[in-house]
C-alpha cells in the first residue's frame, strides 16, 4: 500500500514509518517539524520506499499518485506545547483533520485518526470505556487539546457516515519510548532527564495522580492492527496497568540507578489545571475485536527509553 502519515517526523509518526516500510508498504511522511524532528527519521533518508513532505495540516494538502492510506498524527500533544500555541493546536485538530479527510475521500483511500484518552478529560468513570462521553472543561487551558480532539472524532464520524469514507479511530493512551522530546513537558521525559542528570524528580502536589504507560512498539502494532481491521468504532489501545505518578518516580529511579531525589513542587500556573486525577484505559474492545493487548513491560520499556535520553543528552 502507499500510505500518508502525518506527524510523520514525531515520536509515534516516526515509529510507525518504521514499522510500515518493515511491512513493506511505501509511506509518506508529511510534517511541517513544529514539534517533529527530522532527526526521527534521518535514517530512513534514501530509503526507496521513504518520502518526506515538509507541509503544515491546516493547509491544503496535496499528494501526486494514489493513496491507500491517510494516517493522521499530526497534533501538539504536549502541554508545553498546547499551552503555548492553543490556536495552533485546535486548527491542527480541526482543518488538520478536514484537509486529511478530503485527502482521504479524494483518493478513495481508508483513515485512521490518532485520538487521544484526553477526549475523556479529567473522568467521573475508571477505568474508562469508548462508550464514557467524558469530563471536559471547554474553556479551561487544557480546552484547547481535548476539544480539538473531540471535534476531529466527531468530523470523522461524519464523513464516515455522509460521504462512506472508511475511517479508524484509535483513543491514545500515556505512550513512551525512544524519540520523545526532552522538553515536552510529559512525565516520562521529565523523570528519566531528571534522574540520568542527577536532578531531583519534581512531582506535582503530592503524586497521587494515577497514570498508565504504554511502550511505543506496541502501540504501533495496536494501531496496524486497527489500520487494517474492519472497526470503524473507536477503541482504547494503552497499558491498563495504572499506578501513581509517585509510583513511576520511584520506579525511573530504580531503573536508572540515579541517586536523585523526589522533590515534590506545587505549580501555581496553568499546567495542571484541569489535569485528570485518574487514568486508565479499559482495552476490552481492542482486546476482542484485534487481539491487541500491550506486551512490553514498564521495566523494560524504561530501560530502552533511558538509553535513548542517555544518548541524547550526551550529544553536542
């Protein structure tokens, strides 16, 4: 197949070329590396199969020849940057999401949209299920990525239904590894910097809240197994193993064997405002209808991501 990723340069995008070059499918990767890096897929560069377009979503999109096809991951899921470029981050959501489906319906091609467990906001239902509606405050700072979500799941929906466009839509979970940004603001990053520096751990409030961590590789695999099913309904795909985020701390310690310590911080800005105190996928649907369940433990996804940020960090 010839398939369109968008997002391509990021942290799941990228794997995800990976993963689909392997199948032996030709993709496209288009990003316009706001937050994308071609340093994910530099060594893809004179691959045969491998093209990239620097494009931006929210304008029209055009690509020559068929597409089978359309992978939309183009989006701006950390609170660094949601925060600081809402207006960006609801036009990818929403003109991303209508010129990839016109793209799509244009090329006769299937889609699958990369969605978010952040649909269900801050939850009143745990472990959350596809048919939970959820909590979102539309005016509050987080808003703007919940709701730039929600609009692109119902615009799917839409097109699925008016125009026959065969769509996916796959609800993302806390997913980790390799490629993650350093300053993206997300805990994983935030930890195993902070222990690999010998930083002290800064855990918001009292690390009460719960979240649940998904390796990259099976999230790739969750999302390729969905790609080429028949589920036109949304589905969860995350690790339903919850635990603390004081939890996780100890654990990146552990990992890492860092002697940094935990300093707990109590932030009086926006970033956790509205952030979910609970966070758990129910993956029953994915589980029955794919046969998709995560594999990779957190101790060896851990250990894999900490070699990456080790790296990293030691570049000039």
């Amino acid at each position: 197949m010839r398939i369109l990723v968008t997002g391509g340069a990021g942290f799941i995008g990228s794997h995800l070329c990976d993963r689909l070059l392997g199948d032996g499918h030709e993709v496209i990767a288009m990003d316009n590396l706001s937050t994308g890096n071609v340093r994910n897929i530099s060594h893809l560069a004179g691959h045969e199969r491998f093209h990239f377009i620097k494009h931006d979503v929210t304008h029209y999109i055009y690509v020559p020849g068929p597409v089978d096809a359309v992978l939309h991951l183009a989006s701006l899921p950390s609170p660094v940057d949601y925060l600081n470029q809402p207006i960006q981050t609801l036009k990818v959501g929403a003109l991303g999401t209508h010129k990839t489906l016109g793209l799509a319906l244009a090329k006769g091609a299937r889609y699958l949209l990369a969605s978010t467990s952040e649909v269900y906001g801050d939850p009143l239902v745990h472990p959350q299920s596809e048919d939970y509606w959820g909590n979102v405050n539309p005016v509050g700072p987080r808003g703007v990525y919940d709701e730039s979500k929600r609009f692109a799941e119902a615009l799917v929906m839409a097109y699925h239904r008016h125009h026959g466009v065969d769509t996916r839509i796959v609800r993302i979970f806390n997913t980790y590894g390799p490629r993650m940004r350093a300053d993206d603001g997300r805990v994983v990053p935030n930890f195993i910097c902070q222990a690999l520096r010998r930083e002290p751990l800064t855990v918001y409030d009292d690390g009460a809240r719960t979240r649940s961590f998904c390796y990259v590789d099976d999230m790739v695999e969750g999302m390729v197994r969905l790609l080429f099913s028949s589920q036109t309904e949304p589905l969860n795909m995350g690790n339903p193993q919850e635990m603390t985020v004081l939890e996780f701390a100890h654990k990146v310690l552990q990992v890492t064997g860092s002697p940094s310590e935990i300093k707990f911080v109590h932030p009086t800005d926006e970033r956790t405002q509205d952030d979910p105190k609970v966070r758990c996928p129910d993956i029953s649907r994915a589980k029955n209808r794919l046969g998709w369940s995560p594999k990779i433990s957190l101790d060896e996804g851990l250990r894999k991501t900490a070699a990456y940020f080790e790296e990293y960090l030691e570049r000039p």
